[in-house]
C-alpha cells in the first residue's frame, strides 16, 4: 500500500467520514475521497452436520474475502421422498416443493415406471423417490 495513502473504512459513509476526521493523523489533510459499493457474498453450503457444512463453505471462500457472519439455515439431515410423477423433470420439482425451499436434491431413482395402460384404461404416473438434505 502506498504510505501516502490512509484508508478508513466503516458501516456507513457517515461512520467513515466520523473516522477520518477523528482518527487521522495531525497534520494530514484530505485531498480527495473515494467510496467503494460495499462487497458481499453469501455462500451456501450443504453437509452432513453442521460443522461439515460451514468447512465446506469456507472451501468456496474467495481469497481476500473476510467472514462477518456464520448462520445455519436449517439442521442438518437426509430424507428420503416419494413422488409420483410422468416424468424425471416433474418428480424432482415435486420432492423439493415436498422437501421444502431449502433443500437439495441429491439423488433421484425410478421406483416404478409410469404404467400405459390399455387404450388410456389404468393409466398411471410413475414412482419416484429422491433423497434430499
């Protein structure tokens, strides 16, 4: 960092202002200001336990990047859901809408191809069954 520069950071503008002029150093004036738009990021993990999960977010974390805050969206846990749908596609949004706006799906299987019937008489969807954290 160049020596003729001092950096003040805080919350609000106002705060930084407050800093600059309380903190600065005598005999240093301001010439020129500059305000950066605040960086965040929210990284979202998924894990076994809750532990794991936050291990596996600090993976992802970008170099340089500070963390300000660990929050647990929900507990920890696998499940496994059934669906009855025609296809893939409509089983997998039916488990997560089931599962609920947190989950991930991690593995979804056919149980039961839908059944044709005969000339439409018996038709029926598949069974679909998709485990979820």
């Amino acid at each position: 960092m160049n020596p003729n520069i001092i950096v003040f950071e805080g919350a609000t503008l106002e705060e930084t202002r407050k800093k600059l002029f309380t903190e600065s150093p005598r005999g240093l004036f301001l010439q020129s200001q500059t305000e950066y738009a605040p960086k965040t990021k929210s990284i979202t993990a998924v894990a076994d336990s809750t532990e794991a999960a936050f291990t596996v977010a600090l993976a992802q974390q970008p170099e340089g990047m500070t963390i300000t805050n660990k929050k647990e969206i929900a507990p920890a846990r696998r499940a496994t859901v059934r669906a009855e749908a025609w296809d893939k596609k409509t089983a997998e949004a039916a488990i997560l809408k089931q599962a609920g706006s947190n989950a991930v799906l991690e593995s979804l299987t056919q149980v039961q191809p839908p059944k044709a019937g005969f000339l439409g008489l018996g038709k029926a969807p598949g069974k679909h069954e998709g485990v979820v954290s």
